[in-house]
C-alpha cells in the first residue's frame, strides 16, 4: 500500500484528517471511534431524514465521481413513500485513468465510507447497500470487507443499527474491470448479475435503480464527505469552497509533475497554485504544455489556460471539466499526438459495443489517431477526428462516446498544427485533395 505523505501547508485536510501522520496501515474500527467516527451516524439518527437532506443541500456538495450533480438534490428525488425497498450503492469502479483517490479512502479509512453510506441511507429510508468496486482492487476488497465485518460485530450494521430500530445490511460486490460500469446505470446492470451495458434514462436510479427499486448511487470520495457534513453542518461545509462549490476535493497528480500524488484542497483554488506550490511544479526544470485537469475524459487544457479556479463551474467555462480530479501535467517534450493515441485506444478498448456512435466511433479514432501517431497521415485527418467527434457528442446511450470525444477535438484543435508539422518535418504527410484548412476546425 502507497504510504501517504505529510500533509501540504495549502492543503484543507477534511477527508484525509486522520492522516495528518504517514500510515502504513488502515484506520480499523477503535481508533475510528477514539477519533470521532460514527458520532455523525449518531446524530443523523436523531434527524428527521428531510434535515439529513437539507443539510447536504447547504452543503453544496456536488457529486465527486465526475458529472458533479448537486448530492441533495440527488438523494431528495427519492420518494421515501414508495413501498418498494430503498437501496444505496457506492460506485468505487475507480476506472478513470489517472484516477487514484477513492482507493485511498478505502484502503486507509474504510469506516468513513461505512458512516457515509449508513447517513445516505438513513436520509432516504433505505435497508440494503452495495460497494462496487473495481476487481482489481483486491487489497481493498478485502479492507472494506473486514471494516463492515467490524461494524457488524458492534451493532453499527445489522437489523439494529446502534439501537436505533432501524436496519441496514451492507457488503462489497466486485466488478470485473470495465471502465463502462463507471456509468451508473451500467454499474447497476452488472450489480444484478447481467452484462454491464448502460440503460437508457429516464428512469432515473433515484426512482428505477437496483432491481428497479429507488436507489442513490455516489462515488466514494462523496459519501466520504457526508459524515463531517453532518457533524459540523452543511454551511460550514459550503464555505471552505466557493458558493456553487463546496467543500473540498482530493486532486490526484500525476504525470510530469515534482511531486505526484493524491491532495486535498479546497475547491476554486487556483489550478497553477496546485501544480507549482503543492505539486512542486513541471519535473527537470521542463516548462508547461498541457493539463488534462479531470481525468481522460477530459478536455485538455493549454500552458496559457490553466490560471484559473479549479472548481466544476470554471473549468466548465474554460471548456474543459473537473470531472474525477486526476490532474495528468504534460511538459513541454510530450508527443501530442502520441496522447491522442493512448487516449483513443484505451476508449476503444473499453467501448461496450452497444451503440453504434460509440462503437464505430471510438474505433475510428483510434486508427486515425494511429496512423498519426506512427507517423503516417493527411492533411484531412484532423477534420475527420473532429467530424467524428461532433458525430459522437451526445448521441450515444452513455457518456462513454463523449468521454472519447470531448478530449479528442481538444486535441486537434487546440495541437493540430503541431501534430501537422511532425509529419510534414518526417516527410510523411500525404497531401490529399480538397482539404481544408486546419482553421476551419
């Protein structure tokens, strides 16, 4: 297990408290309680569930897997009514490349995600939780396992949780690797035994989820942030952000960076302030290229871009997404085009197959990208890459074929000219007829 660092002076430690000290080993059920877990769980029993809810509302947190919808509003379409069961499931896939953070949170204090989960399920009545985590997370399997087995054996789950009446069963359920059961509703399918292929929405898992009952569905690092939500109120919680942003959030750095790893900041601070002070800044004196700021997914960001808040609404404004949090720093040596490759066969090979715009799409751009990649190209290959990724955006049945695409025309029109210029400067462009200029793009 990765030991974690001491925490940076401009960092805002909420999530990673306990972990103020290097660990090598996780946070297990007494030191969780000697250190003040489970007392949110405590006076969430105490709340009618409406305030569970309002709280989380005030807190403006905002789904820390990706989309970044609003949690409160997420968990209050649940009809509470309803005479079907209520479930809550965690979505610890973790397949975002560059994405390392949820693992952390599992595999050093598992019974935070436990107390989240119970608060979750508590706000919307629920019985019956699932963590779905990726099957190559085998150390952490068998952490959260141990961890709910704890929980169990002090009353914390089972059919009467902290002498409360009320029931909550909760175990882990192993995926097999598919970066496609990220998606929520895929991730549901293969929850119930079947072929992790997304459905189409509405319904909403909010009122058709697991085995078709209301379901809240959340990535780890969300549910994470529920317990001290509750513990010190959703305004306090707001205000470490910015007002459409709260709280904080676990940056993952990786790539050409000083100091790669996972950090927790709050959210709006300046992207240039995290690579330079708390990264360390572009590795070997290099200077900066490019930052893919959320992941993959998406959109890359140029050297003259990237002073700006880190936070959902900016990047949104920039063109690009805060998405998972997995900052990728690319110096000034990186082969955009090489990029461009890597990124579209990975999306190829994860493409469920199920609709056609990403099947065929994502099967295109990998061997266009390919082909320039090796070196061998047209002038009318860039149109294509974008004409295709047009094609794609919001045509498919999942956000799949947008992830594929969003970060390919970034690509190209914001590197065209260099990836042009490689191939012109090894004498293999092949001219072709009728191309368009690449400002057209």
């Amino acid at each position: 297990m990765t030991l974690l660092a001491p925490p940076h002076p401009l960092e805002k430690r909420v999530l990673l408290r306990r972990f103020d000290s290097p660990r090598t080993e996780p946070v297990w059920i007494g030191e969780y309680l000697r250190t003040g877990g489970y007392e949110a769980l405590r006076k969430a029993l105490s709340m009618e569930p409406e305030q569970i809810v309002e709280e989380v509302k005030k807190s403006a947190l905002r789904g820390r897997g990706g989309a970044g919808f609003p949690t409160g509003m997420k968990w209050s379409f649940v009809d509470r009514r309803s005479p079907k069961p209520k479930y809550v499931v965690v979505n610890a896939d973790e397949g975002e490349p560059g994405t390392c953070k949820d693992r952390i949170l599992m595999g050093y204090d598992p019974h935070r995600l436990i107390e989240g989960v119970l608060i979750g399920g508590r706000a919307i009545g629920a019985c019956r939780g699932w963590i779905y985590i990726r099957g190559e997370y085998r150390e952490y399997i068998d952490i959260m396992d141990r961890a709910i087995e704890e929980a169990c054996q002090r009353g914390i789950l089972g059919s009467n949780v902290l002498g409360s009446g009320w029931e909550f069963h909760l175990s882990t359920h192993t995926g097999a690797g598919s970066y496609e059961c990220g998606e929520e509703t895929a991730l549901l399918e293969s929850l119930e035994g079947k072929r992790g292929n997304p459905r189409l929405k509405p319904p909403f898992p909010a009122t058709s989820g697991a085995f078709q009952c209301p379901t809240i569905l959340n990535n780890v690092e969300t549910f994470c942030a529920v317990p001290d939500i509750i513990l010190n109120g959703g305004d306090w919680y707001h205000s470490l952000g910015t007002p459409r942003n709260g709280g904080t959030r676990l940056v993952c750095l990786s790539g050409h960076i000083e100091r790669p790893g996972v950090y927790e900041v709050p959210l709006g601070m300046n992207l240039l302030t995290i690579l330079n002070e708390i990264g360390g800044g572009v590795w070997k004196g290099r200077k900066l290229k490019a930052v893919i700021p959320g992941g993959s997914s998406s959109p890359v960001l140029k050297a003259e871009e990237c002073d700006i808040p880190a936070d959902y609404d900016s990047l949104a404004k920039a063109g690009s997404m805060l998405g998972s949090g997995a900052t990728v720093v690319l110096d000034e040596t990186t082969d955009m085009a090489k990029v461009l490759a890597r990124l579209m066969k990975f999306y190829a090979h994860e493409s469920c197959g199920w609709c056609i715009p990403c099947r065929e799409g994502t099967t295109w751009l990998k061997k266009i990208s390919t082909r320039l990649e090796e070196g061998i190209g047209s002038e009318r290959d860039l149109a294509t890459i974008d004409q295709i990724s047009q094609n794609m955006l919001g045509r498919t049945f999942c956000p799949l074929g947008d992830a594929a695409a969003m970060p390919a025309m970034a690509i190209v029109r914001k590197f065209g000219d260099e990836i042009m210029d490689k191939l012109k400067g090894a004498g293999a462009l092949v001219p072709a007829p009728g191309t368009q200029p690449l400002a057209v793009l």
